[in-house]
C-alpha cells in the first residue's frame, strides 16, 4: 500500500515528451482562398458599374432621339451609345464570371 501512495505522489517526477505537428497548408492553397476573396469583392462592385453604363447608353440613346438636349459626353468613341451597352454588358459577364470563381471551392454555393 505504502508503495502504490508513493507513487502516486511521485508521478510528476516522470518526463513526457509532447509533440504538436501544425499542419503548413500549401502557399498556393492560402493563395487560391486570398484569391478567392478578391474576386468577390470584384464580383459585387461591378453590377454598380455595369448599371451605371447602361443608364449612360440609354442617356445617349435619348440624346440621339432628342428626348434629352444632349449626351454629356459630345465626341469621342464614348459618345457612341453602343460602348457604353458593350461596357455594360461585359462588366455584367465579368461579374458573373468571378462570382462563379469566388463560390467555386465552397459546397454551399451549388
């Protein structure tokens, strides 16, 4: 008996190794995530723009069937109606496109 209390009380006596592997996930990996982020903050912030390009074409389209006095912008290849629906319809496909790349890795977005 005397011997299972001694050891007992001694047990803080005996050395343990601890060992605490962090896992390094691959720097692509971290990269692909930061990515990932990025293109959804893009992903909102041209719908925004996109709107505004079309509201400029339809400006210009109303200038051009003198329903408004004039286009804001007179000369140029920005005075064209058709650049600006272009750059409104591209603005809408490249927000489309990295919404799909930014949700692409996460299960829930399908």
């Amino acid at each position: 008996m005397f011997n299972l209390s001694q050891k007992l009380l001694n047990w803080y006596h005996i050395s343990m190794v601890v060992r605490i592997r962090f896992a390094k996930g691959s720097k692509l990996g971290r990269k692909r995530q930061k990515n990932r982020r990025l293109a959804l903050v893009l992903a909102v912030l041209l719908p925004p723009s996109s709107l505004a390009a079309a509201i400029l074409a339809l400006w210009c389209i109303a200038a051009d069937l003198n329903w408004t006095n004039s286009f804001a912008i007179s000369s140029g290849i920005f005075s064209h109606w058709h650049v600006w629906m272009g750059a409104a319809v591209a603005l809408q496909l490249c927000a489309r496109a990295l919404n799909r790349y930014g949700k692409s890795g996460d299960p829930a977005a399908f």
